[in-house]
C-alpha cells in the first residue's frame, strides 16, 4: 500500500513508532502495536498505533525517530507492508519456557529491541524471563557482546585502558569524582562513562555536571581523553550499548535486576576497557546484603571479563552507611573537590578512593597500589587533574567549595535521646533526599553530622535536609515523621520492632549503573 508522509513531530522514547488511519490499519489487517515495513530507499520494521482522527485515510504519521532514520520528506509516498513475524518472538518464548539460548538467537532479540522490532510488552516478557529462569554466564557473554556491536564504540588505540565501576546501592558514593582523577595523574587512561540518577539521589552524571558538562560526544569525549587521559560523561550521550539503555528502563518498572552483568561488561566493553575494577557494596542497606553474596557476584563478573576480554578485579567495600558525609549533586561534588584539595577531611571517602584506584594500579601491575593513590591525592596531583578534565570538557577550572549553588531551605533532624549511632538505613535517606528535590535540584540533600559508632548527646543535629524549595522540604519533613532514619541507643538492642497484624511490605528496590 502507498501512503502519504506526514512528520507528526512527536518524540516516540527511541522506538520507530507510525500512526495509521483505522480504515487504513483494517485494510492492512494490521492492528495497534503490530508491525510494518516501511520500504522508502531502505527499509525500516516500525510498531504501529491507531489514530481516527489524528492521521487522515492515506496517511503514514511517522515520529521524529523514524524520520531521522529515514529522512523523510513531508507528502513524500511510501510503500508500506506487513512485517514479517520477528523471529525474536519465538526465542523469547523458548526463555519463558527454560529453554537456554544461543548466541545468535540472544542477538536476534538485542537487535531486535534496538531497531524497534520488538515493543515494550515483548521487552518486558525477555527482561521478566531472564529474572525466572536465570541468566547463564554462556548467555551473559553473548548478551554482552550483542548490546556492544548494536551500538557505537570507543577506539583509543591504547593497549591499555582502565575502568571502574560500581554495582551501586550506597548513597553519596562520589567515589568516581577522586579515582578518576587519581588514575589520570599517573598516566594511566581512564574514560569513565556514568549513569545519571536512577533510584537514587544522584548519579555520578549529576555530580560531575555540577563541575562540568558531562553531555559530550563520542569525538568530544575521545578528544578530552587525549588531552588529560580521563573524562567523567553522561553514557546516555553516546549510544554505547544503547540496548542497555532500554533494558534498563524496563527492569526499573518492574523492580528486576537480571541484566546486572551484561549491563555492566557491555559498557566496559564498548569504551575498549582492558583492566576494570568493580566496587561491590556490602552489607544491610546495600544491593548486596552478604560477603557470601558480593564473593559469588565476584566470581561472575570476573569470569564473565575473561571471556570478554578484560582482566577484572573486584572489591568489596562497606555499604551500610552513606560515603562521606553528603548526599545530593551539588553537596557531593563539593565535598569531592574539598577532598582533593586537602581542605575537608572526610575519612571513609579518602579510603575508599585510595582503595578503589590502588586496585587499579595493581591490576596494571604496579605495586603498593593503595600507597600510590594516596600520594597522587595528598600530592595534590589529582587535584590538578580534575581541574584538566574540568576545562577539557568545558567547565570552570578554577571552581571553589563556595561556589557551589545549595539549596537555602533547610530542616535539622535531631536526637530526642543519647548514645551513639547503632545503624543508619540507607533507603530511607535516599528517600529524603529525592523528596527535597535531589538530583533534579541540584543543591537539594543531606548533610550528616552524626555517622555510624559517633556519640550522641540529647538534642544533637544528627543530619540537615536542605531543599530548594520549600514545598519539596516539607515533604522530606513528612517522611522524617513517618519513618525512623538512624538509630540511637548505648548498646545494640535485639528488638527491632513489634509484627501484630499483616504489614503491606513495600520491597526496597535500588537500580544504579
């Protein structure tokens, strides 16, 4: 059938998606969320809807995706036809019903989500099988290597390119803002691509933007690595394992994480990583709740890299508390550069850093690794680094603490007994911290005063909530009214609370890349 191009305008989420007259669509026999096969040149699988009033009798509406892949003329005629049943379909319900796949059959589906074959509803069925039935590390390779050739890739033509990452989980994690800079001062290459806030209350995108633009392309990014040998970007920019990007979307809605591994290695993969570190956070309140958990985690990931090709190394590190004393972009991206310059001292960030880089620097085969990373801080090299990476990428170099923007409403939360901090509960103060409007505020979040094991005297300000908004803070304030953030006591009591009635249970879910 031809039909006439009409460019809607509207912005589709990724997807290919055309609008069909109904009498049209009943000609075709094509129903909504069916497909077809735009022939124009080349050829293009789209997912329909159908529209009455929006798109005439004759009419193909198309989204802005479809248009910049096709380049469409506005009443330009197309021919249009049934697609063809996805072949992804079937190996989706061979999944569903146990069965193992094979690597090309993995990367007819990944190619098949990338280029819009498949909608949401049979993503979500893959996604959903994966978390029933499990995902073997022969899948998990092949599902690595599919998200990595789907998208675009990184050559540095380096034989050696370090990464690190973190499975995420720990609140005020600003870890990457020191290592990063740490391993670029020693001449070691290090292109770091981070995720923006998920779950949480900011991802390492939403810090370094505080610093720097971090929107950068791929040649944008190549260029500043030359020039510093790191970068700290937003991966969405780059469209570096972009199956990843929609997996993900998919596993947030239905509170799931199978994809763990293949989304991690995929985008270590894709930027040429050779050595790569990953932080596992340990502990209640972390993703991670065991040793036992994060050592058989361990064990995957890095059999998983030996057979992508990229020497891995993991650590585990404590995860029930947040790092450093802040939470939120703004908040923790000063505190960062306080560190750096050696004007603040914040004990667990300073070690978790040197540990994370020391890693680094072992697994390239130097020794002494944590000692190196210390000095290279205390030195007052990695400062001098990030400040490189900073102007590379378009920031001002010379920022300072107090040039941080923080929000101006404020609310202390304080102590209505004495003793010491006995546990922190990491949801919850996430939970806070995106209620006063963190990470898209950027000056919205937590300042601690109080920390696991420290003393604490009757009325003390164990935290301040800051907001940039009034209107968010007073919802921080609900929470803080509702729930119980910290515990206060002189000893570790055994009760932790009463169950007299069937509770609704809400299960904490926390996705971070």
């Amino acid at each position: 059938m031809d039909l006439i191009i009409k460019n809607l305008g509207i912005e589709s989420g990724g997807k290919p998606i055309v609008f069909l007259n109904v009498l049209d669509a009943d000609e075709l026999g094509v129903s909504a969320s069916g497909r077809l096969q735009i022939n124009s040149g080349r050829s293009l699988t789209v997912i329909v809807n159908i529209a009455s009033v929006t798109v005439q009798k004759g009419y193909l509406g198309i989204s802005e995706e479809v248009q910049k892949i096709l380049k469409l003329e506005q009443d330009s005629v197309v021919d249009v036809q049934i697609s063809p049943f996805p072949k992804s379909l079937q190996f989706i319900r061979n999944k569903l019903n146990g069965k193992k796949l094979t690597d090309k059959e993995i990367h007819e589906i990944v190619n098949g989500v990338v280029n819009g074959n498949l909608n949401e509803n049979e993503i979500a069925a893959f996604v959903t099988s994966l978390h029933i039935q499990g995902l073997s590390l022969d899948e998990a390779t092949s599902l690595s290597s599919s998200m990595v050739m789907t998208g675009k890739q990184l050559v540095l033509n380096s034989p050696q390119i370090v990464d690190k990452h973190s499975i995420g989980g720990v609140p005020g994690d600003k870890t990457t803002l020191l290592v990063v800079p740490i391993i670029a001062a020693s001449g070691l290459i290090i292109p770091k691509t981070s995720s923006r806030a998920i779950t949480s209350a900011a991802g390492t995108a939403d810090r370094a933007e505080t610093l720097m633009p971090v929107d950068l392309g791929i040649e944008e990014m190549k260029e500043v690595v030359h020039k510093t040998n790191g970068c700290i970007v937003w991966g969405g920019a780059l469209d570096l394992a972009p199956a990843d990007d929609i997996f993900v979307k998919t596993e947030y809605s239905l509170c799931i994480d199978p994809l763990l591994l293949p989304s991690i290695m995929s985008k270590k993969k894709a930027v040429g990583a050779t050595h790569l570190v990953v932080d596992i956070p340990t502990g209640r309140g972390a993703k991670v709740k065991t040793i036992g958990e994060a050592d058989l985690l361990a064990k995957d990931i890095i059999e998983l890299g030996k057979r992508l090709g990229i020497y891995c190394h993991c650590v585990l590190t404590y995860g029930e508390q947040p790092i450093g004393n802040t939470i939120g972009p703004s908040l923790e991206a000063r505190e960062a550069l306080e560190v750096l310059m050696k004007t603040s001292q914040v004990p667990d960030l300073f070690d978790k850093a040197c540990h994370v880089a020391g890693s680094i620097f072992e697994i390239t085969g130097k020794k002494n690794g944590f000692e190196l990373a210390r000095d290279i801080l205390l030195s007052g090299k990695a400062e001098k680094k990030l400040r490189e990476i900073i102007s590379q990428q378009g920031g001002q170099s010379e920022i300072k603490p107090f040039d941080f923007v923080i929000g101006t409403n404020t609310f202390e939360y304080r102590s209505v007994n004495e003793g010491q901090v006995l546990w922190m509960d990491n949801n919850i103060m996430v939970e806070i911290a995106r209620a006063a409007g963190a990470p898209k505020n950027k000056g919205s979040g937590i300042i601690f005063n109080k920390k696991n094991g420290d003393k604490v005297s009757k009325n003390d300000v164990l935290f301040t909530v800051y907001a940039e908004k009034s209107p968010k803070l007073s919802r921080a304030e609900q929470i803080l009214d509702e729930k119980m953030p910290m515990g206060i006591g002189d000893k570790m009591e055994m009760l932790i609370h009463r169950v007299k009635e069937s509770p609704v249970v809400r299960r904490s879910f926390i996705l971070d890349r």
